[in-house]
C-alpha cells in the first residue's frame, strides 16, 4: 500500500493472517521486495501468533464458547439457503451455510449473535430470579442486548440491561455480573460499600473480573 499520507514504512498483520505494507508513493517495487525479505522471518513468527479478530471467530479457530465450555463447530454446507444459521443440537454448534452466498467472518459472526439473543432470557432470568429474591434489590426493568463497551448496566431509575455475549461465560460468570448490578441499585458507584456488597453475595467476585477482564462494568 502506497500513499503520500504514510511518511514511514510499516508491516501490518491482521486478524486473517494477511500481510501489509505501508509506505510512502515514491517507494518503488523492488523497494517492498526488499522490505518484505528482510521481515520474513519476523513475518513467519507473529503469523503463528496472530490472533483473531475477536474470540468468536471461529473460521479461525473453530470453536464456539457457550455458558463457560468450548465447542468445535461443524460446518454443514448446504446449498440454497439464504441465511446462515446456528443451532446447539445433542451437544454440539451445527453451522448451516451457503458457500457461495456465506464468506466472511463478519456473516458467522452476526448468527452467533443471533444464536446467544434466543438463548439469553431463558438463561438470565432464572439467575436474575434467584438474586433478586437473595439480596431484595429489584430492578424496575430489566433488558438483554448487546452493549459495546459493557458486560452491563444499571440507570438511575434501576433498569439493568445485560449483554447478551455474556453467554459466553459459565454461569458463575454470568450470575456475578447480575449482582454487580443489582447492588448499583444500592450504590449508584464503584464505592468500598458498594464492593462489600457484593462480596456478601459472591466472596469470590474478583476471580469472575479476571475472568471477563477487558469489558467494563
């Protein structure tokens, strides 16, 4: 890639395992050869490293977590259907698709989202259940959605939303998460009150938070 944006040459390894280089319009062909051979090995290395996009990519991978246990997919190719589907059928992720119409990661990706959202109240609501009648805070409102930056919320007027990718997660996980909003219907705040609330609750809530460490709270 060539641009006279780019003021200095860089190397770009993406989720794909695809390998870029940026440098300035008047780098010639036989400067990125050049470029390109002395990174090889550095190239070959971080190739093996390389990560995915996001930890539901399972082209990359080939599995899928649910409720805290990894799944391998199986791919069930089958032709003339127009939207990719994934169903939890005897134990396994069955992945039904159209390789000519199905491609990116970006379409598995949706339906994996659209396989936790039909799965998320039958799983939440009995753990909601079991807390509100536990700690006696009661939420006037309570929502599954998929939140960007949160594992999930809680307003002002005590609505809890909770995000759906939680499913990931076992349920230990998960049931964490519900008291840690429960308990901002008490403390609005990230006080030490509001940590000896849910230590009461779970004692061991900061194992969970290492667990699902990089969404915010």
């Amino acid at each position: 890639m060539r641009s006279n944006r780019i003021k200095r040459t860089t190397i770009v390894l993406n989720s794909q395992k695809l390998v870029t280089i940026k440098a300035p319009l008047s780098y010639s062909d036989k400067q990125f050869e050049k470029i390109y051979q002395k990174f090889v090995p550095w190239i070959t290395k971080h190739i093996k490293k390389a990560k995915p996009k996001h930890e539901l990519d399972f082209l990359t991978h080939k599995t899928i977590d649910y409720l805290g246990e990894k799944y391998i997919a199986k791919l069930s190719p089958t032709t003339g259907i127009k939207d990719l589907s994934i169903e939890f059928m005897g134990g396994e992720f069955v992945v039904c698709f159209d390789p000519s119409i199905h491609k990116s990661d970006d379409q598995f990706f949706y339906a994996l989202k659209l396989f936790y959202r039909s799965k998320t109240k039958e799983v939440f609501d009995d753990i909601f259940a079991k807390y509100i009648k536990l700690t006696g805070l009661k939420p006037t409102k309570i929502t599954y959605k998929f939140l960007k930056s949160k594992w999930g919320s809680c307003s002002w007027q005590h609505k809890i939303s909770f995000n759906s990718m939680l499913l990931q997660f076992d349920t230990d996980v998960i049931s964490y998460v519900a008291i840690h909003e429960l308990c901002h219907i008490k403390h609005m705040n990230h006080s030490v009150k509001f940590w000896q609330l849910v230590a009461t609750y779970m004692p061991d809530y900061k194992r969970h938070i290492q667990t699902i460490k990089g969404g915010l709270l």
